[in-house]
C-alpha cells in the first residue's frame, strides 16, 4: 500500500490548467502503483474562474466533485453542451441531479 497525506502530496503543473492547484495522490512523483494498465489519481482544487482545455489524453478520466459547483463544457461534431454538475455527498443517488 502507499499512502500519500493530503499536506505531502507533490503538486504538479498540466497544461492548460489555470486557475487550479493539482496535486498527486497516487502514481508518478507520489508512488508507484500496482494497477496494470498503470494509472494515477490526482486532486484538483478549482479557484472560481479556474479552467482546463478540453484536450484528450490517452487514459481513461475519472471525475469525484466533493464541493462546490463545476461547469463542464464539451463539444462534439460542433455541438456544444454545458453540464452542471453538483456534489452528491448526503445526497439520494436516485432522482434529479
């Protein structure tokens, strides 16, 4: 097991990131992980305004939102679309988001 605390956790710097403190739990510079294929799990603290591109990687993407309020805005074939999303911490999970 590697254990990585919130206060030692190595921040990095992905592109096209403004606005957002990131930092690593798991994998790369907070320890090697076991899972094939490798992964890594990261946090991302969003200041208001912060925002990301929406360039692809080649990993598999997982999103946890445990405060506040995130806008996602994707596009596919030209067509926009804004999501709402909030966090579901003593919330039902069945119902209207």
């Amino acid at each position: 097991m590697n254990l990585t605390r919130f206060n030692q956790a190595p921040a990095y710097h992905p592109p096209n990131h403004d606005g957002m403190r990131c930092l690593r739990l798991q994998g790369h510079e907070a320890g090697k992980v076991q899972a094939q294929p490798a992964l890594w799990l990261g946090l991302s603290i969003v200041a208001p305004g912060g925002r990301t591109a929406l360039d692809a990687s080649p990993l598999e993407k997982h999103y946890v939102l445990l405060q506040g309020t995130l806008t996602l805005i994707t596009e596919t074939q030209g067509q926009r679309q804004e999501t709402q999303l909030h966090p579901r911490i003593g919330r039902p999970l069945t119902g209207a988001a």
